[in-house]
C-alpha cells in the first residue's frame, strides 16, 4: 500500500509539471520564462516569431489584393497592420538580432560570414524603410485610385522582400547558427532575448497584437466573397 501511495503521489507530481509546460494557445510569443538547458536553440525563439510575422504578411496582402479590387479597406486597418509590423517584426525581432544576434556572431566567429551578417543588417534597414514610405502613402487614400495603387506597391514590394529576407534566414543564418555556437553560447543567446522581451511580455504587449491579428483577418473575411 505504501509503495502504490508513493507512485501516485509520482505519478501526481508529473502531471502537474507536464501541464505547466503546455503553452497556451492565445499568445503571439511564448513566455520568457525559459527553462535554460543545452537542448535549446536561440533560433527557435526567432523562427516562432516568423510564424507571426507571416500571418502579418498575410493580412497586409489580403488589405492590398482588397483594395486593388475596388473593396473597401480603411486607412485605419492599414495603419494597424503597420502598427503591428513596427512594434512586432522591426522592435521585437529585428532589435533581438541587430543588437543581440548579429555583433555576438560577428565576435563569437572571428569575422566569419561578415559580409553575410551585413547583408541582412541592411535588408532590415530597407523593410523599415519601405514601411515609413507606406505610413506616409496610406494618408492619401481618401483621394482616389492612383494613391491607392501608391499603397498597394509599395505593400506588395515590402512584402516580397520580408518573404525573400526569411527564407534566407530560415535556409542559411540558422543552421549556420545552431552549427557552430555551443550549447553555452545558445543559453546566453536566449537569456538575452529575455532581457529584452521583459517588460512587453508582463504587460500583455504579445497578446494585443495577437488579437489586432485575429480582428484584421476577420474584417478581410469579404474579400473572399
């Protein structure tokens, strides 16, 4: 009896830790509370916010297609598709590698891929240019066809080259990463991603843009109609 009472009491312990680490399915980022073990990737803190950041592509298309077919889409929807792209793709993930990510491997390697690590330093200059020239576009689109064929290319154009600056990422800089940084060097990596997501983190910042997302695609909804 006392044996099958302690494999309970086991069996009780488990099942209150595995469902501690079940992630709930109503936020835009997952917890920073990491447990740091050497099975971790710092890449896969950066790849679940590429998920997020291809549903926004999604969105900012389907405004686009909408409003090149003559539908109605608000200025309003606009900016809160840019609202999410500059606090989510350019501050959250963007900042994580240009100020985190890029000068620790460029230390940590000896200079190796240097001009790599530009390259992708300057694409991410280039997406937040692209935005600010789109911010400024979609003030004239009270004012008829021509400056909302304005917005639409220039939408068009930030979205092929974000898709084109992941794709190179998720293909080239992440294995190269997960290939030559120990498994030190990821723990530190994730620690300081923390550090930066704190605050939004304990503020409930993840879950507002989760749920300007989840408003956006159901306005777009009549496009498909």
């Amino acid at each position: 009896m006392i044996r099958n009472k302690y494999f309970i009491i086991t069996i009780f312990a488990s099942c209150l830790c595995i469902s501690d680490c079940i992630p709930s399915n109503n936020t835009l980022y997952c917890d920073a509370g990491h447990v740091q073990d050497s099975s971790q990737l710092a890449t896969e803190t950066l790849q679940r916010e590429f998920e997020i950041i291809k549903r926004t592509l999604d969105i900012l298309e389907k405004a686009s297609y909408c409003l090149d077919a003559g539908k109605p889409v608000s200025k309003e929807t606009f900016c809160e598709i840019i609202e999410i792209i500059r606090e989510f793709s350019d501050k959250c993930h963007q900042e994580k590698e240009d100020k985190v990510l890029f000068p620790f491997l460029k230390n940590a390697q000896g200079g190796e891929k240097k001009d790599f690590l530009g390259q992708l330093l300057m694409e991410h200059v280039s997406a937040r240019d692209e935005i600010r020239d789109l911010s400024g576009a979609i003030n004239y689109i009270h004012l008829g066809k021509k400056y909302k064929k304005k917005i639409t290319k220039i939408a068009y154009a930030y979205i092929k080259h974000t898709k084109k600056h992941i794709q190179m990422e998720e293909k080239n800089l992440f294995p190269w990463i997960n290939k030559v940084l120990t498994s030190d060097d990821q723990i530190m990596l994730i620690s300081k991603f923390d550090e930066m997501e704190k605050i939004d983190i304990s503020t409930g910042v993840h879950e507002k843009y989760t749920t300007m997302i989840e408003k956006i695609e159901g306005q777009l909804e009549f496009c498909n109609k």
